[in-house]
C-alpha cells in the first residue's frame, strides 16, 4: 500500500488520515518531539519524529519534513494548510526526491506567496488592485501620495502575521524607520515589506476553487468574514449577504481569470476586500484583490457544507490529474453555514497553557473540529476549535453557533469566545427566542 506523510498537526492532520485511509493510503503522521500534543498521529500507521522546538524547526522545516518523507518511504506528501502549504521549497525539494506533493508547483506557490508580485499579476489580468508599493522609498512615496491609512505586510508573509494598520504620521514614520533599518542593516532594502491603501469598514470575501488539469475551474463556494481580530478570522459565514450578488460574481470570475492566468492546479483561495470607491461598482461599492492561497482554506468544511465533497479527497485527485465528472461538483448557495474559531490567546510570557477542561457542548446542526489532548500543555496550537453550524437562514446558523460557543467551556488557555459571543449578540443576526443563556464549564 501506498504511503503518504501527513505533514500537518491538530484536527486536519487527524482529518487527513481518515481521508486518505479511505482512498486506499497508508498515512504516515508527523510529531514533533517537543509537542506534548500528540492526538493527531493516534489513528496514523505510523509516526516520524520530528527534533527541535517551534514550528520553524520543526511541522514548518521544509528540510526535516523532506528527510521524514525518505524515511517512511512515502510516494507523497500532504500539507494541510498553514506556512509549511505554502513554502515553495517543499514541492521543488520533494520533486527532486521523486515524492509526490498534494499541491500547486513550487512556481506557482512562489508567484502566490510574494505578494507584490501576486499583485502584479491579478493587475495584468485585469484584476482591481489597491494602490501599493514595496521597499523604503516607494512606500514612503505611497503615503505621500495617498495619504493614511495604510496596511503593512511582509511582502512573503503568511497567515496575516507581522501585518500593521499605519493610520497615524507618527506610526508612518516609526515603519518607515523600521523598513530603512532594514536596508542599513544590508538586508533585502526594505524590499521585504509591502504597503497597500487600506480599506476602512471593508469586507473580506473570500472565494474558493478547484483547477483540474484540463484548466477548468470549479467553484466550491465563497464566504465572508463577519469578525476579524487583527490577523485572525473570528467568524466566518456563506454565502455571502453583505456584497450584491453582482459584485460576488464579478469576484467569482476575477478569481477564476486570476488562477487560470497563474497556471494553478489544485483547490486555491482568492481574497478580496469590498469597500466605497470612485470607478465601476455595483451600489457604490467596489471589490479589489488582496491575496491568493494555494493551500486547503482553513474554512474548508464550509465549502464542503455548500459541496457535499471531502476537499482533501478532491485535492488528492486534482494532485493525481483526475479530471472531475461534469456536473459533479456543485455549490448550494441556499446552504446556510457559520463557522467561529475558538484561537488561544497568548499566555503571559509565552508560556505554553494547559487546558484543564473541555467541554463542547452538543448542539443541533453544529460540529467542532478538535484534537487537542487536555492532559498535555499546548505549546504549538493556536486554536482550540471550529465550531461549524448550519442552518436554513443565516440567523439559525448564527444562534447555533451562538449556542455552542457560550455551552462549550475551556479552562486553563484564554479564548476569543466571549468576544465572538458578544459579537453574535450585539450584530442583530441571532433573535433572542434563538439564543441562549451562557453555560460555561
């Protein structure tokens, strides 16, 4: 039997050995050493350790991943989601080794992953694009021009970290400082950080897709971000009510030009912001695009509530050239879903907690996705779970969630939970016969 690393930790390594045990695989997990959480290679058919500490040295080391890949003999390698899905090195390095990579081409992941120059191309397909610059002097330009505020990004950062919001004259000229520090210090000239308009009161949609081999583009559905907290998405909810549905088809075939132009294969996400703006718009409003990832979504049970599908099944067969069925895949967007992301807040000093209860409470309609171990500390985990609910109305998935969330209780780790709770309540979306009182543990 053929064999496959699971190159990921938590609940979509978990995921993936189920997955790919039901497609006739062997999976192989990844542990690293210093991970007291361990729950996810419990159901694998074997283990390769990982040595170091963090994530750099360890599930996100392009070079450790590729070695524990040779030792285990496998014929290819998942990743999930997360930094490591979308290192260009892994599929180059794997490639080299003769493994199989689940995911786009080391090319393609490279475009994606630089964000200046995966502006540069959804610009030259046609796509609306903020204005932007990258590097001291142009983004000391760019303020000039445009004014405040601005968002700052590194240029081939991943999963919203280290990005700033520059908003006021002393912010901008603290970055700025930061960014020519950078080039005094020979580094890359401040060509590592990107600088963009910034869209107040903006909405984030986002658009998810499968390319197969013949280039044909198959939608598995869009959603939009209901709370965001600095780089993380709180609550996420489909199909998509505060953009005209005009405007979300126009998003629809920008992504669909954008992932055809960048020669993708594979299941990708295209994220734009909708805001006001002079020019073409549907109501006043407009959209413009802001990243692209070739990587599994991490609301990827969303576009299977709206699908039917396994995506990580879908994902292996667009890997192995399998061209879908026409018809086969096609997206419910009568299918109501709201999913919230429990993220542990950082402990005082960078200590790893210890979740000393967990309790999920059971709720109609609503599925977490959790493998965390309470009797381990948390030392590399950021989320605690999604908690994914579906409904026939945007206000049943919201009470749902709603209920899930104040009846689940955690101890020992801090929580985003009472801030989506207090979202949730204050947002209008849930009428009081559909909440709920708090339950906690």
């Amino acid at each position: 039997m053929r064999r496959v690393l699971i190159a990921n930790r938590g609940a979509i390594a978990a995921r993936a050995v189920d997955t790919f045990r039901t497609l006739g695989w062997s999976p192989i997990a990844v542990v690293a050493s210093s991970d007291p959480q361990r729950l996810h290679a419990l159901a694998a058919d074997g283990c390769e350790y990982l040595e170091g500490d963090g994530l750099a040295e360890t599930y996100d080391h392009v070079g450790r991943i590729v070695e524990a890949a040779r030792r285990c003999g496998a014929a290819a390698v998942y990743p999930g989601y997360g930094a490591l899905a979308e290192d260009p090195e892994l599929p180059g390095r794997l490639a080299a080794a003769g493994i199989a990579f689940v995911g786009p081409t080391a090319e393609v992941l490279a475009a994606a992953r630089d964000k200046d120059h995966a502006v540069a191309t959804a610009d030259r397909l046609g796509l609306p694009v903020l204005p932007h610059a990258t590097g001291h002097e142009r983004i000391a330009k760019l303020v000039a021009d445009i004014g405040l505020p601005v968002i700052l990004k590194p240029v081939t950062g991943c999963g919203g970290l280290g990005v700033r919001i520059v908003r006021t004259e002393s912010e901008a000229e603290r970055a700025l400082a930061l960014i020519g520090a950078d080039e005094d210090d020979g580094g890359d000239g401040g060509d590592g950080w990107y600088a963009e308009r910034y869209v107040e009161h903006g909405a984030v949609v986002g658009v998810t897709v499968a390319v197969d081999a013949a280039a044909t583009v198959h939608p598995l559905g869009e959603r939009e971000s209901l709370l965001v907290d600095g780089s993380m998405k709180l609550l996420e909810a489909s199909p998509v009510r505060s953009v005209a549905p005009e405007l979300v088809e126009r998003m629809r075939a920008d992504t669909a030009r954008l992932v055809t132009g960048m020669g993708l294969r594979g299941v990708a996400t295209v994220e734009f912001i909708v805001g006001s703006g002079s020019g073409a718009g549907v109501g006043g409003r407009r959209h413009w695009f802001l990243e692209v990832n070739g990587r599994l979504p991490l609301a990827y049970r969303m576009c299977e509530a709206q699908t039917g599908l396994d995506v990580v099944a879908l994902q292996m067969e667009l890997a192995r050239g399998t061209l879908p069925a026409p018809g086969r895949i096609r997206v419910d967007r009568d299918a109501h879903c709201m999913e919230a992301r429990l993220f542990i807040e950082p402990a005082a000093g960078g200590a790893p907690g210890r979740i000393t209860a967990l309790e999920l409470a059971p709720e109609p309609g609503v599925t977490y996705n959790c493998a965390l171990d309470v009797r381990s500390p948390v030392v590399l985990d950021n989320i605690v779970t999604q908690v994914l609910a579906l409904g026939g109305s945007r206000a049943a998935a919201a009470g749902a969630v709603l209920r899930a969330v104040e009846g689940s209780g955690v101890s020992g780790v801090g929580t985003c939970a009472e801030e989506i709770a207090v979202w949730l309540r204050g947002s209008g979306l849930v009428p009081e016969r559909l909440g709920s009182q708090a339950l906690g543990v």
